[in-house]
C-alpha cells in the first residue's frame, strides 16, 4: 500500500511539471508563429522564454492538478476508467475547461486559455497515468 501510495504522490508532482514544461515550451512556438520574421532573435531566446514560460506555470498548474486532478483521478479510478485515453481525455478536459473559467473570470479570452491548456493538460494526465499505473495500465480488482 506504501509504494502505491508514493507512486501516487510522484504522479502527481510529476504531472504538475510535466505539464508547466509543455505550457513553456507552448509558449516558444506562439512567439515562432506571432513572430517570424525574426527567427535568429527567438532561437536565441527560445530557451530563456521556455524556462521563464515552465516557472511562471509551476505553481498555477501544480495547483490545478492537485485540485482538480487528483478528485477527478480519484473518481475515475473509483469508476473503473483507468485507461491511458480517460487519461489523457480528462486531463486535456480538465486543464481546458479550469483554463477557461480562469481566462473567464479575469476578463481574458477563455477560448484561446483553454485551447492553450489541453495539450499540457492531455501530457499532464498521461504522466500521470504512466507513473501511477506504469506501461501495463491498473491491474484489475
């Protein structure tokens, strides 16, 4: 039970940078595309606005993987939906949908906050699922 229990906490720690990582580097391919006409400039800065993209998403996405994630990981799992798709669905689902009410609620564009979330969100549930339950997936109560 012990080792479930710490594979359980890593997954989810894990998830949080896992996904401030892809939110970082997101973040480099929106300044590619917004801006390229000047690619030598953002290829030597590419790597300084991944780093700052990933530190200023640590908390906010660690956070919502904690609140959000770990109750709907816990349903899921209660439910029996255990596979790497309900994985990556619901963290995709979740990261988006939070992504948008947040967006929505400090006057933002909910649309463009959540579509910039679901991919960080889908590779956050997929870490998850992978540390927690490892390459064979649950095994079967």
């Amino acid at each position: 039970m012990r080792d479930a229990n710490a594979r359980g906490a890593g997954a989810i720690i894990a998830a949080g940078f896992v996904g401030a990582g892809t939110c970082g580097l997101q973040l480099v391919g929106l300044l590619f595309v917004q801006e390229p006409n000047d690619p030598a400039s953002l290829m030597a800065a590419g790597p300084a606005y991944a780093i700052l993209g990933f530190i200023v998403a640590l908390i906010p996405f660690s956070m919502g993987v904690w609140m959000v994630g770990l109750p709907a990981w816990m349903i899921l799992h209660r439910v029996g939906w255990t596979s790497r798709l309900h994985a990556l669905l619901s963290g995709a689902v979740l990261a988006g949908a939070a992504g948008a009410i947040l967006s929505a609620l400090t006057g933002g564009s909910p649309i463009e906050a959540g579509a910039f979330l679901l991919l960080p969100g889908a590779i956050a549930g997929w870490t998850l699922h992978r540390i927690a339950y490892g390459k064979a997936g649950p095994s079967p109560a």
